[in-house]
C-alpha cells in the first residue's frame, strides 16, 4: 500500500510540474518550442531564478543543422540576445530542455517577470541545413 501512495505522489508531481510550451517556429520540418522554468538554487550559488528550455523536434527524414538564437525583451525594449549557435538534429528525434537539448539560463530579468507577462522573446532566423548525419550523435 506504501508503494502505491509513493507511485501516485510521484505521477501526481510530475503531471503538476509539465512545463506549458510555447510554438517559436516550424520550418524545413524542424519544430521549435520553448517552456520558461523557475530555478530553485542553493545559497551561494550563482545565476538567475529562470531557465528557458528548448524543445526541438526533426520531423522531417534527414538530419539537419541549424542556428538557433533568441533576443529577449522587457516591457518591449530589448535587454537580452543569446547568440546563435549551431546544433544538430536527427530525423525523427526530439531534443528537449536540460535532459538532451538546449537551454538558456538568462540574467537580466526574473521569473516573477516572465510569470507577470513583461517579457518577451524572438527567434532569430534557423538557418537550417540538410546534413548526412549529425557529428557525435547516434
């Protein structure tokens, strides 16, 4: 009986905690979506109280490259750019947040910010190339 109280309470955290995901683009096959989470972190330890993650999803039947950048806002004015970077995606494969894929921990504005509506954010453009596979990945 102790183990199915344990079992419910862990599936009951977890459908709680799933994160809301917000469409950023959907181009060449390839998905982009974001979900913003609050970091809870230790005295002492350094960076901010938001973590934005990154799920991206190839849906298409080759693997592709792409950049992937962000220009965040506050209020309208612009207070943030994560530069783009180059990743990689195979073909039927999603990548999402800490787990397998990309996040960004920004430092200019908090999550009672983003949970008020005062920030937003754009992707900047994929840039996506078809690859014959993905360097490092299986």
């Amino acid at each position: 009986m102790n183990k199915l109280i344990i079992l419910l309470a862990s599936v009951t955290m977890v459908s709680c905690a799933k994160p809301t995901w917000i469409s950023l683009a959907k181009e060449e096959g390839l998905e982009v979506s974001a979900a913003w989470k609050e970091v809870k972190r230790k005295p002492g330890e350094s960076g901010g109280d938001v973590r934005l993650e990154m799920k991206v999803e190839n849906t298409g039947k080759s693997a592709v490259t792409y950049q992937l950048g962000l220009d965040f806002f506050l209020n309208g004015v612009h207070i943030e750019n994560i530069p783009s970077s180059e990743y990689c995606a195979m073909p039927g494969r999603t990548y999402t947040g800490k787990l397998n894929g990309v996040y960004f921990e920004p430092e200019k504005f908090s999550f009672a910010q983003v949970k008020d509506s005062l920030v937003s954010m754009e992707i900047l453009p994929l840039e996506i190339l078809e690859v014959q596979k993905c360097v490092g990945q299986q």
